[in-house]
C-alpha cells in the first residue's frame, strides 16, 4: 500500500504543474483539441518506441475492452472536457476545480468498485469541499462572479473528473495487469490521435511549425509530464491492496500546487479571499479522510 501511495504522490506532484503550461501554450495562437492531440500523441510514440513487444497487438486484443475505456472515455471524452474547461476559466481556478478529484472519485469508487465504500469520516470529507468548491464557482481570478464560460468551464473540469475517475476505477479492479507503461503508451498514442483528428475537423489545422521557444518549452514540459505521471498512476492503481479512493486522495496535492504555480506564471491571475479560503476547505478535506478517525479519538481520551 505505501509503494502504491508513493507512487500517486509523484504522479500527483507532476499533475499539479500540468495547468499554467497549457494555458500558457493555448496562449501560442493553439487550439485546445489540437493541442491536447499533439501532446498525447507524441508521448505515446516514445512510451511506444520503450514498451514495444511482439505480443503487444495479441495483449491489445485480448484486453480491448479496457483499452477502449482508456482510449475513448479516459483520453478522448475525459481530456477533450479537460483542455475546453481549462480554456474557459483561469489557471488558478482550473487547478483548484481539478483538486477535486480525489472526493468525486471517492464518491465513484463507492458507487462502482468492490470493497471501496463510503464511512461517516468520507461522507464528512465530501460535504467539506463542496462547500469550497461553491465559495470558488462564485469567483473569477479578479474576484468578480464568473460569467457562462467560467460556469460552462468548470462543468466542463468536472465531467472531466468523472471521466477519467471511473477509467481510473477500470484500471484499479482489471485483473489482467498489464504493464503499466504499456497501458499508458497504448491510451496516449491511439487517444491522442483520435483528440488530434477530431479537432482538425473541428477547429482546423494549426501549425506546430515556427512557434516562438515559449511553446515548445510548454509542449516539452506536458509531454515530461505525460511520460512520467501516467505511468506512475498506473502502477499506483495495479499495487496490490491499493483502493482507488485512497490513491485518489493524493492528488489534492494539484490545487494548492497547481494554484500557486499560475498566480506566479500567468499574467493577471492572482490569489484572491474566495480562492484561498476554498483552497484552504478543500484541502482541510484531506485531513478529515485519513485523520478524522484517530483525532476523534484522541480528543475522547482527552
């Protein structure tokens, strides 16, 4: 359980810094389907060209219906909704919105997996962040109330959330174990090339060729990521004894991260009262989910 924690945390930390760089290069005259499509399918190529085996296309098969999970709900629904919501609403706010990953995952975990279910302790850690999540649906990044696209931005983040939430469900309870980076190469390169067709269809082609270094500096910096923190997930998901609910709560590392990255790199974004103090609940939520239970205990005895 501690490897598989471990490995969520790592995965968690490189997750945290991956908003500020999309916005900053969707600000390189990108699209956002465009963008996600490019990024993933590079990433795939090369965890392709390092996991490559002769069985691979047999194994492909043999577990179609978890790829195809992967491939269309994960990848293609899950980070379609993600790339639009971060276009729509600031860094800071798409970073603070994904930190609530974690408990609508604990909710999906007890709605879909096995031995995964919800206690008083949960229950609480989920009421918690919702109330931070609506003290930061009430604001922008200049403090002022969000218009339809801020709303329809966070919507989007959310779906997002569930998307990926009940992929990630599929992995933990799949019996097969595929080889980690193997299951990432084979959801990033035929995901990624489906998110960049469709949005060559629907947002036209936009040239990766002749940007300025800032844009392949932020390419090179998500593709790292990608590489890296999906793999790291993965493994987190297959560790024996590992619960998707408690793999998930790991990643209320991205808000406080994630947030603080933006207000230092994207112009005109900084912290306001509504952001930190939701920032703040949500993340007091982590506290109550592993902690409650023995605090509780301990101010009994006292």
């Amino acid at each position: 359980m501690k490897k598989g924690l471990l490995y969520a945390i790592m995965a968690s930390v490189l997750w945290a810094i991956v908003n500020p760089f999309i916005k900053q290069g969707l600000s390189y005259d990108f699209t956002p389907m465009n963008f996600a499509g490019l990024r993933f399918t590079i990433v795939g190529i090369i965890l392709f060209i390092y996991s490559w085996h002769k069985s691979m296309w047999k194994e492909i098969l043999e577990n179609r219906k978890l790829f195809l999970n992967l491939i269309f709900i994960n990848m293609f629904m899950g980070y379609t909704a993600f790339y639009w919501g971060v276009d729509f609403v600031s860094g800071a706010i798409s970073s603070i919105i994904m930190g609530m990953t974690p408990l609508i995952n604990v909710l999906l975990a007890h709605l879909i997996a096995r031995n995964d279910k919800l206690n008083c302790y949960k229950i609480i850690s989920l009421i918690i962040s919702f109330i931070g999540l609506i003290l930061i649906i009430g604001t922008g990044s200049d403090g002022k109330p969000l218009d339809w696209k801020g709303l329809a931005g966070i919507i989007l983040l959310i779906l997002s959330i569930i998307f990926q939430g009940y992929s990630a469900i599929s992995v933990s309870e799949d019996k097969a174990r595929i080889n980690p980076i193997f299951l990432n190469a084979v959801q990033m390169f035929f995901g990624g090339l489906f998110i960049y067709i469709i949005g060559l269809s629907t947002e036209g082609f936009h040239s990766f060729i002749g940007k300025p270094t800032g844009f392949y500096i932020c390419l090179g910096t998500l593709v790292f990521i990608s590489v890296f923190a999906f793999s790291f997930w993965f493994i987190a998901l297959q560790t024996n004894g590992s619960k998707v609910s408690d793999i998930n709560m790991c990643r209320l590392i991205n808000p406080i991260l994630g947030a603080i990255l933006s207000w230092v790199m994207l112009e005109g974004e900084y912290p306001t009262f509504s952001t930190v103090t939701g920032m703040l609940i949500i993340v007091s939520s982590l506290i109550i989910y592993f902690k409650g239970e023995s605090i509780i205990s301990r101010l009994k005895k006292q």
